[in-house]
C-alpha cells in the first residue's frame, strides 16, 4: 500500500507499492479512517455520502483508532492494507 500525504509527501520507501493512478475510485473498497478525535467522523461521514453522488458507497467503510493521543496500533494498518484499496483519513477539532 502506497501512504500518500499531499501536504506533506511520500511515505518511507519499502513494503508493497502500487501507483496512485492504478487505483479504480468506482469500485475500490476505500477505508475512512477516524483519529478519535472531535467531528473527525462527522466529516468522513460527509465525504462518504458525496463519494454516494457517484458510485456504489457499500465497500466504503468506517475505521477507527481508539484514541486522538496514540498512534494506530500495526493491526489496524495491517488490516486496511489488507482489505481496501485506498483509505482516506480524517483529522478534525
């Protein structure tokens, strides 16, 4: 899986790489990864419902961490990197 910050840049090299332009956004099951933290799932709810306006949302699906303070624990990356195709992660106060 390819971790992208388009504020920041690439993730560390290593592990499974896939282009950025290979990933269909009709189909691909996408995670929406909450921090915890105050309306981080409030926005992603919103963005999973104007991703509805244009394709099937079904494998469009929430993930969390249990707290805003701690790092994802390596399962939750293990099990996105698994399951989905593309995550799509939300910060908000």
């Amino acid at each position: 899986m390819l971790i992208f910050n388009p504020s920041f840049g690439r993730g560390s090299d290593g592990g499974e790489q896939r282009a950025i332009d290979s990933v269909d956004w009709n189909t691909v099951p996408i995670a929406l990864i909450t921090n915890a933290k105050p309306n981080a799932r409030e926005l992603l709810e919103g963005v999973r419902a104007q991703l509805a306006t244009f394709r099937n949302v079904d494998n469009v699906t929430f993930e969390s961490k249990d707290s805003a303070s701690q790092p994802a624990p390596d399962d939750l990356y293990a099990h996105v990197a698994a399951n989905y195709g593309a995550a799509l992660l939300a910060i908000a106060d």
